[in-house]
C-alpha cells in the first residue's frame, strides 16, 4: 500500500474533442468517480489523433501524476492509434489476446454481423499490458506499469469506458493505494443568485475548519453548495455533519433538498412519496421536460406522458385550448398555458400537470412580448397557478431555464397547497 497523495491525469483522445463535434463526457464522470474513492484528478488533457502529441501528453502527464487514464483512439479504423503507440510506448510488440478474441466473434455472432479482419484486430494488445475485458464492446482496456506510474488506457465510447472504471480500474486502484477518505454533503437551492447567497454565508464560510472547503455550482438558476471534507483523523463524518447542519440554517428558506439531487428527481420524490401522478402539455420546451423526468428510473410510477403541443392547431386538438382564447391573449400567456395544463391533466387522468409556452428565439419575439418571454401554467384537482418569466439567453438556454424555473414552481406547488 502506498502512503503519498494519490493524483490523476486524464488524458482524452481525438480529433472530435478538439473540434467541438463531441463533447467530453467522460472525464467528467471519471473525475467524480475518483473523488469519491479519495483520488484527485489535478490535470485534463486533450489531445488530436496524432502520434507526437498523444507521446508527449503521456511524458508531461507521468511526471504530474502517478495515475494516468486514457480514453478513445482504441478503434478499428487507420486514425485510431493509441494501441500501436502504447505498445511502442512501453516497448511491447502486439498478441492476440484469446478471451478478446472470442469476445469479440461472440458479439458479431450475436448481432448477426460478418466480421472481418480489422474487427478480430480488437483483439491484439500489447504484450506488456494486462488486458482489461470489454464487456460491452469490441476494444479491451489496457493496463501498464512504469517508473511507479500506472497507465490505463480504455475506450472513449461513454458506455464501455465506465463499465472498465466501475469493475475494473476503481476496485484494482482501491487495492493499489492508500487513499484519504474524502466526504462530501450537498444542498441545493433556487431563487437567489450565487453572489447573494455568498453574501448571506460568508460568515460561515469564514468560520469553516480548514479541511472542510465550500464549493458553490451555479445551474440554471439554482445553486448548489457542496461541503467537501478531507483527512484521515477520527470524526470526520461528524465534523462535516455538524458543519452541514449549521449551512443547512443559513439558507433554509431557499434551499430545495439537502442532497446531491437535481430538481427533476425532487419533484420525482415527491409524487412518488404522495402516490400522485404528473402529465406534461410542451410547447416552447419541446418535450424537455418529458425527457428529464423520463431519464429517471421507475419515473413510471408517476410520470403519465405528455403532449408537445407545438402549433396552436395541435394545442385546440389535443389540449383542448379554445380558439377564441389564442386569438384573444396568444399562445404565450396566461390564460393559453392555464388550458394547456387542464386539458393535459385531464387527457392524462393526473393529479398535476405542467405547461409551458414561449419565445425562446433568435427570432419571434414582439415589443409586447419580446424573445425570452415564457409562460408556465399549473393545473391541481382543485387549483391552478401559472408564473411568467423572462429570459435573456440563446434558444437552447432559454429552454433549459424554462425547464427549470418551471419545476421548481410546480415543486412548490405539489408541496404546498
């Protein structure tokens, strides 16, 4: 077991990274897996599909870190060439691993592709390496060792790299190295600005131990404070409880849920814990909100469906909208996202529904109702509610605030009647 401080590099690779035509997901998710395990990531890198740059990134990275992980470059294809370079890297030469190799045939036999001889290639590894088995794809991640540095090279695709990081790498690292527990407790609220909220607690934050450290992460017109405590000393839990607790009254009345949850799962819990059941009537947010709830599991339970209801045709026909209420306050306003909702709640057979109705630009917007405008109707069995709001943002933007805002209405909404 080794004592020093345990450190991390993340080395992604691809042209697609640099571009902007993907976006990097996984260094983020690998970055909070290993904080949880209490290894600090101190250094991301990304590099293009080019020999010399990906060689160099490996040097610089060894001489920061004593945990380097890479992802991508480990296809079939001529510009995926992390392999060929880890074998020279570490001064290997290529063997077919056999359990990759049946892997690999098991997976085109079982889609009932032909395979070729570029695909069994997955299968070659250098011969330094321990071979990590891929059990949702093609390519085995690689383990190697040198100069006390380890080195893990996995899959850029999302879905093959965690499941290496969560079977693999996370319990072989765990056995590796001593590491300091590293706790964390989390709050979220909405309704004030981070500036504000950082003046309302900066007494606090001032009076905090020094192994216990703030952090604020602003979203969407929520804040989330995360207290992160560190060391290896008896009552650490209880230290970080105790400060928690004391945060916790600094802001109760803008805080939404003491745990690291985003505000669609709240509203989720809430529905579920109250057996109650939620429809969606869309139409500036186009089924965004359908989709945060629906990417919830067992969201079943509670969530009905919804309608994207995005022309005023489709509001009279599915939401039940009366024309002459279009014609005499529009789409977006008050008394078109209240219809919306009833008729939404009413179609789906729920005890709530949201609506939600704006201008979310570039385009469109008027002097009475300029871009950003957006209406959010709330219908109950027994009561109603609908909130304008004004945004300022691009159009996706506009749609995630829409989202967002409007949820947590209908969060307070459910909760208090």
């Amino acid at each position: 077991m080794s004592q020093q401080k345990t450190e991390a590099s993340i080395i992604t690779i691809g042209d697609e990274l640099l571009i902007g035509q993907t976006i990097d997901t996984n260094s983020a998710w690998m970055a909070q897996e290993l904080n949880k395990i209490g290894i600090w990531v101190q250094r991301r890198v990304a590099v293009g599909d080019r020999w010399d740059d990906i060689w160099k990134a490996l040097d610089e990275e060894a001489a920061h870190s004593r945990i380097i992980l890479i992802t991508g470059g480990l296809g079939p294809t001529a510009d995926d060439i992390t392999k060929p370079l880890l074998c020279q890297y570490f001064g290997g030469k290529m063997v077919t691993d056999p359990q990759a190799e049946a892997n690999v045939r098991h997976i085109f036999e079982m889609l009932k592709r032909p395979m070729i001889d570029r695909n069994l290639r997955q299968a070659d590894v250098p011969d330094v390496c321990t071979v990590i088995q891929n059990r949702r794809g093609t390519a085995p991640g690689m383990w190697f060792e040198k100069n006390e540095r380890i080195f893990v090279s996995m899959p850029g695709v999302p879905h093959e790299m965690k499941g290496m990081m969560t079977n693999d790498v996370i319990p072989n690292l765990l056995e590796r190295f001593d590491v300091s527990p590293v706790l964390h407790r989390t709050l979220l609220t909405a309704g004030i600005g981070e500036s504000f909220l950082a003046e309302r607690i900066s007494e606090f934050e001032d009076m905090l131990p020094k192994n216990i450290k703030l952090a604020y992460l602003p979203s969407y017109g929520m804040v989330k404070l995360r207290l992160t405590a560190t060391g290896d000393r008896p009552g650490l839990e209880a230290e970080l409880e105790a400060e928690f607790d004391m945060l916790k009254q600094q802001v109760t009345d803008v805080m939404v849920v003491d745990a690291d949850k985003t505000l669609p799962q709240v509203v989720a819990e809430i529905l579920l814990q109250r057996r109650q059941t939620l429809a969606t009537a869309e139409s500036c947010t186009g089924g965004y909100i359908a989709h945060l709830f629906t990417s919830i599991p067992g969201i079943s339970e509670c969530f009905q469906g919804g309608i994207i209801s995005y022309s005023n045709a489709m509001k009279e026909s599915q939401l039940g909208v009366r024309a002459e209420t279009l014609k005499a306050h529009g789409a977006v306003s008050r008394e078109t996202v209240l219809e919306m909702a009833r008729g939404a709640r009413l179609a789906a057979g729920s005890d709530f529904a949201i609506a939600t109705s704006g201008i979310m630009g570039p385009g469109g917007g008027s002097t009475e109702k300029p871009v950003g405008t957006v209406w959010v109707g709330l219908a109950g069995q027994d009561r109603e509610s609908a909130s304008q709001f004004h945004f300022r943002f691009d159009r996706m933007r506009n749609i995630e605030l829409t989202a967002m805002h409007g949820l947590n209405a209908l969060r307070k909404f459910i909760r208090y009647p």
